[in-house]
C-alpha cells in the first residue's frame, strides 16, 4: 500500500520539468551511492486514449519535449530488482533527483481549483510502466512547486524510458484511476539530465536533518480566526534561485504553533553544504490557495520576523539514514515463508478447473507465485531454508482440518530446501491431503509473528520476516486476521498476499489498506503498513518476473521503516562517508 499523502511527507523529495501552458522546473542532483531499484506500487494512467491526450495538451500545454503521451496502459509492476548473488548488490549506479513544478494547470474541481499530484512511472518493456514514486498532493493550486523530490537511479548504459503525469486528487484512495488526468508527458531520462546543466558530485552522503521547529506572536491574519500558519523552507541554487526543499504541516487557528519533527537528507536541504543560504517563509494557509506570507527569514534559524513574530528552531541535529541497501549489506537476512491455501473453495486437485491442477508441464498458479517471488527473496538468506505451511486441508494420520501444517509434515524442521525445495514438498503433499475449510489467515500469520517478536529483541538489524501467503480469496477470519496484522505491524516482518482465480478479493484489498488506514476490531490501527496484495490475474500475459516485481515493490521501504521506527542500525553500519 502507498498512502497519497495529504500533507507533504516529512522527507523531501521530488521531480521534474515541463513547457507549455502547463510549465515544469527539472532540477537534477546526480550523486553515485550503492542502490538497489525499489519503485514503488503499480498502476497505470487510467481511461486516457491518445486522442484524448491531445485534447488535454492543447488545453493543459505540453509537459516537456518527449515523445507524444499514449494510453491507456498497464502497469504490473517494477519492484525490487533482486541481485542474483551477493557481488553485484555492491554495483553502484547514479541518482538522480526531480524536482516538480508546474504552471497553469486545468481547473478540474467546481467552485475551487484542482489539487494536483505527480506520479512518475518508468517503462520495464513490452508496453509495460510501473510507478517508481510520487509527490504530495497540493490543495487548490493550478502552479504547484512540489515540495517532494522523485529519485531514480540513472544507468548511462540504459534508455530509461520516463512517463510523468499530473493527476487532481479528491479522495483518499491511492488508485490514480478515479481521479482527473490533467496532463502528462513522455521522455528518457537522458533528455531529462540534459535540459540543463547539471552538476554531478561525487556524493554518498546518508546524513540527514531532523529538526523541529515552533513560532510564538504570529501575526493574526483571518478575519474571523487566528493564522493557519505553515512553513517553507528553500535553499539558494548555484544561479540565486530559491528551491523549495520542504513544506510542513498546516496548523490550524494558531499564533504560537509547534510541527511536527521532520527530517530532509542533506544533500536535499541545503546540497550537503551547512553554510548554504537557506530561506524560510511562514505563510497563512487559505484554502482558495491564496496563502498569505506572514514573514521571512533568511540565513539563521532563530530569527525575529520584524513585527510578524518569532520562529525558533526547537532542535536540530544529523542523523545517518540508512537504506535498504545498508541494512542488507550490513547483515539483515530476509527470512521468506510460505502460507499456501488448500481450502475446498479451490475444487477437486484432480479437475483441470482446480486452481491446485497441476497443469501437463507440472505447473499452476500457486507453483508460478512461489517461483516468481521466491527467486528474488531467497538471494538476501544465506541458508535458503525456508519454513513452508499449508492451511485449510484436513491432514493426514487423522485427517483433522489443520491451519497450519507444515508441506513436508514435519513440525520440528518445517523447512525446504530452496525455492525448489518448496514446489518438491508442495508436489508430494497435494495428493496427500483433503481440501476442506475454512479459510483462516491468523494462525499462519501469527506463527510467522511469535518468530519475528523473538527477533525483535536482538539489538541490532540482524533479521526481518516476508511471509507469502497464496489464497483463492475467501477469508472466514478477517477480524482476527486484522488483529494478527496489527499486532504484526510492530513487528520485523511484510506480509504479502497473491489472489489466484477469479473470485473477489474486496477481503484482501480491505487487508492492503489501500483506502485508507487498516484497523483491529477494536480500531487500534497498524503501526505501519505491512501488506500488500495482488491479483495473480493481473500477471497472466506480463513478463514472469512482473509478479514479484510487483509484491516486493514495498518491502524495501517496509524494512527500512521499521527499523527506523525503532532507531536500530544496521549489524554493521556503511562507514561515514561526507
């Protein structure tokens, strides 16, 4: 699940550029660190078709020079590229960072103006995007400046294909296909870095700035309230102009207001020079978008507005922040287990309508999600042991319904050598066993959980848990599955769930969260977001690598959040490098 934030996001960001009627500021900062590619969900632009496309530019302008935009298109999915053995993860490419700013956009909302956002997707072949990352959305603006940044990694050897597109966002849902398109363009990212002139450091930079910062007598600019006041901070480029880095939090009716900690990469804030010019502006927030300045301070944080107040920065420090790289590298291994559903509800094994039928060539669509996500995560276990249950089968001796039996039978060593191991076991169990029901989540999730807890003690960064789980979608336990999530959720581990057949998951898309924040039955909500679900129908006819590409995009981030939720390093931390 990737939330659309509603408020920029506390880590700036961002990118891009554009021309025309709708303009669009690129400002790239190449710098080389170890990176693995980790884009982010999939989706794609919705019910646009070429014609309609250019109905749009001529109305919205041509958001940049590339090639002119086609839809509709389908998006599986880019995820995390696995390396294959350990060597290559030490590969270092560029990154390259965006920055978005568009002007005269079309005005979509009746009786406001739109609240823009924009997605960046990169093309991974055969016709094929997925998203890599997104901005903030920004309430009633037709000339946004995005305050989040968009990194990609840039390989000069490839012709990475580049789509943006400008959406208006009225809901909370992050599926981009009922919101208003309000422009897009195609380019390589190489017509990208040559826009202008861009200056390429030699930067590995992992410090970060977490400040907090508070104000007191702000001028009281609303009429019948007090200010709504919200701060900007910008960093002077090499040509005097000012860039936005950052946008916190509006604080409604308050004169002395205190936001919320944030924290911005250096490089970001001020290109990794702390004597760079930085300037603030503390503005009324309006929501026509007419936001009024209230003052602004340059060079020093504690500073006086001359008769707007005072702003003072509460705390500042540097922190290392450390990628899912660093972590892997340092010594976290990935510890994948698999939950396979043999639940009636699947049909007779020995019928070819059977989503458990072994096809002529030994395969189906249980097998094809196994192979396709656990070639990638065993790569990141150095043992390839991997603990691998069913559930909902009756099971021999006695042939009682069980939950949560191990495929090789053995409850002391439930593990499989092997993504092979795991289709060997899952071969000699199905003739075995009865499919029956119900379909319950919980135990398997809470197996996984009570592993993950007793890793969660050790010290340092040393394990996290991904459990697959395989289900035709008609879950019987969907509270206590919730209340397993969220108490897994302050855990170290991702769970992902892929939907075979054709039945209707509004279950597991209820489970992903993506429409918002997931909660127990007694509505303590998930510390974090840990699931991700997909549809294997979606991946019929893609690429066999988009189906892993496509689950694992969040569990980069998910690792790294958790970790940094608990401030723990990596096993051994990357050196400090400047």
């Amino acid at each position: 699940m990737k939330e659309v934030e509603r408020n920029p996001p506390p880590q700036a960001k961002r990118g891009q550029k554009s021309q025309g009627n709708s303009h669009a500021h690129a400002h790239t900062h190449v710098h080389t660190q170890p990176q693995v590619q980790v884009p982010q969900a999939p989706h794609a632009f919705p019910g646009m078709t070429g014609n309609e496309f250019s109905f749009l530019r001529n109305a919205v302008g041509t958001l940049g020079n590339g090639p002119p935009f086609v839809n509709p298109f389908i998006a599986p999915g880019n995820g995390l590229a696995g390396p294959p053995p350990l060597p290559p993860l030490a590969h270092c490419v560029s990154k390259v960072e965006l920055s978005i700013s568009c002007n005269n956009l079309l005005d979509k909302d009746v009786g406001s103006k739109s609240d823009p956002l924009c997605v960046l997707l990169q093309s991974i072949g055969d016709d094929k995007w997925a998203e890599v990352e997104r901005t903030e959305r920004v309430k009633n603006c037709q000339d946004p400046e995005f305050s989040t940044k968009l990194h990609i990694d840039y390989h000069f050897e490839k012709v990475q294909k580049l789509k943006f597109g400008i959406y208006d966002i009225d809901n909370k849902s992050v599926n981009l296909s009922d919101d208003d398109f309000l422009g897009g363009f195609e380019c390589t990212l190489g017509q990208v870095c040559i826009v202008r002139s861009i200056t390429a450091d030699e930067v590995k930079d992992n410090r970060a700035i977490v400040m907090e910062v508070e104000a007191k007598n702000l001028d009281k600019k609303d009429m019948f309230g007090k200010s709504d006041p919200f701060l900007e901070f910008f960093k002077q480029e090499e040509d005097g102009k000012w860039q936005l880095v950052h946008r916190t939090e509006v604080i409604k009716n308050n004169l002395n207001p205190s936001w919320k900690k944030f924290t911005v990469y250096l490089h970001t804030f001020c290109s990794g020079d702390l004597n760079k010019p930085i300037k603030v502006h503390c503005s009324d927030y309006d929501s026509d978008g007419s936001h009024d300045l209230i003052g602004v301070a340059y060079k020093t944080f504690s500073i006086f507005y001359k008769n707007s107040g005072v702003i003072r920065i509460k705390d500042c420090k540097l922190e290392a922040q450390y990628s899912f790289l660093d972590y892997v590298m340092g010594g976290c291994q990935i510890n994948f287990t698999v939950g396979i559903d043999f639940t009636g509800s699947n049909g007779d094994p020995r019928s070819p309508d059977s989503l458990h039928y072994l096809s002529p060539n030994g395969v189906n669509q249980y097998l094809s999600a196994i192979w396709s996500v656990g070639q990638v995560v065993q790569d990141y276990d150095t043992d390839k042991l991997f603990p691998a249950f069913g559930f909902g089968a009756q099971v021999p001796p006695d042939f009682k319904v069980s939950h949560e039996f191990p495929l090789n039978f053995n409850p002391s060593s439930p593990y499989c050598q092997g993504v092979q191991g795991i289709v060997d076991a899952y071969r000699v169990v199905l003739p075995q066993i009865r499919l029956y029901g119900p379909t319950n989540f919980s135990p398997i999730i809470n197996h996984v959980a009570r592993i993950a807890a007793g890793a969660a003690q050790q010290p340092n960064a040393a394990q996290y848990f991904v459990l697959l789980i395989i289900t035709d979608g008609e879950i019987t336990d969907l509270d206590q599955t919730r209340q397993s999530i969220v108490n897994s959720s302050k855990l170290p581990m991702s769970i992902i769930i892929v939907g075979v057949g054709e039945a209707d998951f509004k279950a597991m898309e209820f489970l992903d969260g993506d429409n918002g924040v997931l909660k127990s039955l007694t509505g303590e909500p998930v510390a974090r977001d840990i699931v991700q679900f997909v549809p294997f129908k979606q991946f019929a006819n893609a690429p066999k690598e988009a189906l892993a590409q496509s689950v694992l995009a969040e569990v980069p981030n998910q690792l790294v959040s958790y970790f940094k939720i608990r401030n723990v390093a990596p096993v051994n931390p990357p050196s400090p490098t400047k």
